[in-house]
C-alpha cells in the first residue's frame, strides 16, 4: 500500500457520458463528504505508513473551494508525492501555484483533439479551454499524462491524433478501456476497444512502436515510438491485466475505502472517524483493510452487493 487515490469532491462541471448521465448524478449534501480537515488527517495517518504519492481526483477537484489551501497542506508532508487528476476546465489560473506548490506530474483527462467530438462526449463546449491549459502545462514543464478513454462511434479518430501529439510534445498520452462506471447502470454489453485493439490501431500506423520498461504497479503498459518526444500507454482498466502489482488504496469523496476499483466500499471511513477513531485506529484498519483484499478486479466484482451503477465521479477513477 504506497498510493492513495484520493477523490475530494463528486461534483463536476462536466458530463463525460463514459462517467456520468446527461443530467448529472444526485450528489450528497456537503456534509456528507469528508471535510478538507477530515481528508488532511487521513494522508497524515496513511503517509507514515508507507504512502509516497497522493492522487487527488473527483468528482473535478477545482470545483471544490479550498483545494488549493488543501493541497498547501500536503506540500507540507516530506517525501509526499502529490498530483491530480483534472479536465483542466478551471487550472489556467492555478498553473504556477501548482508549480509553486512543487507539483510536478498533472493528469489531464481529453478524450477528443476536436472541439464537436469533444462537445460530444463531455457535453460541455470546454475543448479550447482544456486545449490551451494543456499547453499552459507543458509549458509550465509539468509532466503531463493525457487521459482518454476509448469509446465505439466517438473517439476512433482520436487514438492517431493524440498518438501525433505526443509526437511533438513531452506528454504520456494513455489510452484507457472503458469501464462499466457511467452512473447510468447500463452497460455495454461488449468491450470494442480492449488494451489489444488499440495498440493494433497505432502499431499500424507506426509500426516501429516499441513496449517500455514497466515499474511496479503501474497500470498503464508503455509504448514509445522512434522521434516522438512524449510516449504512449495503454491501460487494461476493463480488461484487468494489472491486478497483481496493485499498491492502491482509495478513498471516495464520501469517506469509503476502497481497496479495488471495482469493489463497491469496503469500509465506512467517514462514520468511524466521525465516532471518534484514534490516528492507530485509522491505521491498524487500513491495514486490515488492505490485507483482506481481494486477489484481483474480477474477484472484487463478484463480491459486490449489487451490479455496478455507480459513477466515477464519486470513486476518482
Ligand atoms: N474530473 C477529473 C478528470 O476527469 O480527470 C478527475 C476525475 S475522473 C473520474 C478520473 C479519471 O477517470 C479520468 O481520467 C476519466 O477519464 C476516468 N474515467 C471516468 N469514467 C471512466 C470510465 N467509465 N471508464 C474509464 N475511465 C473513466
Ligand atoms: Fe467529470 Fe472527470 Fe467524470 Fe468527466 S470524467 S464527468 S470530467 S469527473
């Protein structure tokens, strides 16, 4: 256990239709999410015990008032690694107090190099925006992943297109599997594009890509192509090749712990902090917790209470 994704909000000011339903989930009064203080005390109890790097995602974390007095407070913690995950909506006037802060590795979330594929997917008319904060990052010499989930009759065009970005700029662009995560509980009933059919989509056009050294739990698998200056991966998020190295824990932005990304909450965070829990407390269940998980994505499927219908805005992705 050595990574914690941590999702600080569920609102969001987009509505990727691979996450959320045109009209938005129902989000849970304020109160019902962990208090910044509440999430502080959290990363101060797991960063003894092993945890180098935070990942702060949503719901969209600059949504939430107070991010950037939270993210003051981990800047604090030695050794911490923190980074976010973003739409980049609303980062152009964080870029350089996110540098300032010491925040080195940003993902962005663009699914569509194209402004009406974009408007198609998110439902919003944000693409210059997030376009232009892209650049802003790279300028800004963040190491930039770009995130883009792959979807049938939406986004095709776009493996190449980013894949060409990254030719000219020193991003990781990172294609992911779709998951069942919509908010909609319903699902596709086949995967169309699998970890397999998008590397066969780019190594025909560039077949002299070449797979990267992995590091331990990494999920994407990476690729790099001759005179490109970024690199390409590839997550199995759907396809659940990765599961062995896993070295994740999450918390959702209503204080549920999640040891898998496909459990459904295997512990009320939240109400026992809220009871009173002292710091080893915390501890000694996240241990537990994390002892006890299930072997793979497959198994944390199957131990759910009921199927998936929840959205990735309230798990962080
Ligand atoms: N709002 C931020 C963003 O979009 O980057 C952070 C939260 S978002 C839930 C985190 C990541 O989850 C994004 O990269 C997004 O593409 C990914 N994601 C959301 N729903 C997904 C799904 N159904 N399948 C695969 N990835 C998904
Ligand atoms: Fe919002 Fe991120 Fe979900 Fe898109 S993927 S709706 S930006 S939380």
């Amino acid at each position: 256990m050595s990574y914690l994704r941590l999702a600080v909000t569920d609102r969001c000011n987009l509505r990727c239709s691979y996450c959320m339903p045109a009209e938005g989930i129902a989000y849970l009064p304020s109160k019902k999410l962990l208090s910044w203080e509440e999430m502080l005390r959290i990363v101060q109890v797991l960063h003894p015990m092993g945890i180098k790097k935070v990942r702060i995602t949503g719901g969209e974390p600059f949504v939430r008032n107070g991010l950037m007095d939270f993210l003051t407070e981990l800047s604090h913690l030695k050794d911490l690694e923190v980074c976010l995950t973003t739409n980049g909506v609303l980062l152009e006037s964080q870029i350089q107090n996110l540098a300032d802060l010491g925040i080195k590795s940003i993902n962005l979330s663009l699914d569509a190099l194209d402004r009406d594929r974009f408007f198609q997917i998110t439902r919003r008319d944000d693409y210059e925006i997030v376009y232009q904060n892209l650049l802003g990052l790279i300028e800004a010499n963040f190491h930039v992943k770009i995130n883009a989930v792959v979807m049938q009759g939406k986004n095709e065009a776009d493996i190449l297109a980013l894949t060409n970005f990254a030719k000219d700029h020193p991003v990781s662009v990172r294609f992911i599997e779709e998951m069942p995560f919509n908010g909609s509980g319903q699902l596709e009933p086949i995967l169309h594009w699998n970890h397999q059919r998008i590397f066969s989509e780019i190594q025909q056009a560039h077949p002299d890509i070449q797979i990267m050294p992995g590091s331990i739990g990494e999920t994407a698998t990476k690729y790099q192509i001759p005179g490109f200056s970024g690199d390409i991966g590839i997550i199995a998020a759907f396809t659940r090749t990765f599961c062995g190295t896993c070295n994740r824990v999450r918390v959702t932005a209503l204080g549920q712990v999640k040891t898998c990304l496909y459990d459904d909450g295997v512990f009320d965070l939240k109400e026992y902090l809220r009871a009173g829990a002292s710091n080893e407390e915390m501890a000694d269940t996240f241990l537990r917790l994390f002892a006890q998980r299930p072997l793979n994505g497959f198994e944390a499927e199957k131990n759910r209470k009921g199927v998936i219908q929840e959205s990735m805005t309230s798990i962080g992705g």
